[in-house]
C-alpha cells in the first residue's frame, strides 16, 4: 500500500478537516520510500498509461528520488521534506470525504518548491517549467500538466481561489503552517528567518511584515470554508504574534532581493 498522510487538524469545529498528530506538532519523518510510493500512486491515478506497467512506476519513482535531493538543498530551512509532508498531509485532510481526489493537488505539492532560491523571484515559474517536463515524460495527459503548472504559479502570490477549486485545495494546505500548533509556528518563523540571513534585521522585519499583515487584514485567510472552521482563528492568533515580534525588531526598509515569503 502507497503512503498516504494522516490529516492534519485544526480546532475541530464541526466540518473541519481531519485530525492528527501534526495538530500538536508531532509530525515525524516520514520514511523516502513512504514518500515515493505515494508520488508514484499519484503519478499511476493521473497517467496516461496503465498504472500496471512496471517501467512507468520506476521512472516516477526515480522522478520522486530526485525531486527528495531537491526538497533537502542546504539553502533550505523551512521549504524542506517537513514542508512537503506537512503540506501533503493537510491535502489528505482538505479532500477526506469531500469527494476531491487529492493526487493532483499532491504533485502541485511536490514541485510548487522543487526550485528554490531565497531572494529569487522566479522559484515557483522554474518549479513549473520543471513539473512540465518531468510529468509529460512521466505520461501524464497534457491537461493534467497544465493544471499542475498553473497552480504551482498560483502560489507565488496566496491569493483566494475559487472554494471547492483544486486551487483551493493547494493554496489553503500551503497556508496550513499559519495555524500550526504554537511551537511549530515559531519554528517556522525562525526557519525563514535563517533563509533569509544575509537580510538585515530591520530590512528583514520590514519585508516579512509587507507579506504576512495583508494576509491578516484580508476578510478570510483559507478558501474553503472548511479549512476557515478549522484553521482561521489560530492562524489568525499566531500572525499577530509574529508581527508584535516583527515590529519590536524595527521595520525601517527593505534590503535587496525578494520579500521573505508567507509559506
């Protein structure tokens, strides 16, 4: 049987997604080979050809090797495997019994970082001209890339896509890291900080604050309601934590490169 991820949870309200121990920040490694039998289940729902033939299933696990030395480049603090899972779990718990199949938002998953370089603004178009490649060699239908692509570019800018959408699927388990459990969000924090570290403390609190205060202020953080049931007023409670801490740190211009990133 293909890995699959216990859902994440949040506060539980009625209709909120699923539950597990990534709730309280327990989320442990998960073993590659775990991670690369679901790619490959993924890739074998979506494809083109049989998922039965043995070659196809060795090239997308060959394709899920590589893409794993990606997610583990030494730029990377926060957008590493724990991401990638976390992200893949709260899939799991955004489609459970919702009628959505989860195997394209998880490839969204797996390349929307796959290229990634603090201070570039061009990571999620590269990661999306990868995801083209590699699943139109992995015979993938070219719909299926396209849709993969477009929405791997979609998460450059967290805007709200249309609830019930694959898009939504995507951009509210990217956003899930917002509402994690108290310790796990301040760890997040201090990761992008390390991916940032050539930024200036004061250029750093300016810039980070520009992303996450419109997330803030914006009516509702998560597309489908759901996730909002189950993810908004924590996430909500730990934004403006970080931004208190950004704000005593000074927010007096940004340096050069690119803003630090909301997830």
């Amino acid at each position: 049987m293909p890995w699959r991820p216990a859902p994440v949870r949040g506060p539980s309200p009625p209709g909120a997604p699923g539950c597990s121990t990534i709730d309280r920040g327990q989320t442990g490694r998960v073993p590659d080979s775990d991670l690369i039998s679901g790619f490959v289940a993924d890739i074998a729902a979506l494809q083109a050809t049989s998922p039965s033939e043995t070659r196809p299933a060795r090239a997308a696990a060959a394709t899920a090797e590589a893409l794993l030395v990606r997610w583990r480049e030494p730029q990377r603090a926060y957008h590493d495997v724990t991401h990638l899972t976390e992200m893949l779990s709260a899939i799991a718990a955004l489609t459970a019994g919702s009628g959505r199949a989860a195997s394209l938002p998880n490839l969204v998953a797996w390349y929307h970082d796959a290229i990634y370089r603090p201070g570039r603004t061009d990571n999620e178009a590269a990661s999306a001209a990868l995801a083209r490649s590699e699943l139109a060699a992995l015979a993938l239908p070219a719909q299926a890339v396209e849709q993969i692509a477009a929405l791997i570019e979609q998460t450059a800018d967290h805007l709200l896509p249309e609830p019930g959408s694959a898009g939504a699927v995507v951009h509210d388990a990217d956003l899930w890291i917002l509402a994690a459990p108290g310790r796990r969000f301040d760890a997040y924090c201090a990761q992008v900080r390390r991916e940032y570290a050539a930024v200036a403390d004061t250029a750093y609190a300016h810039g980070r604050s520009a992303i996450l205060r419109p997330l803030l202020d914006r009516p509702r953080l998560y597309a489908d309601p759901p996730a909002g049931a189950g993810w908004e007023e924590r996430a909500r409670v730990n934004l403006r934590r970080e931004l208190e801490r950004l704000t005593a740190a000074g927010e007096d211009g940004l340096g050069a490169g690119e803003p630090p990133r909301a997830g």
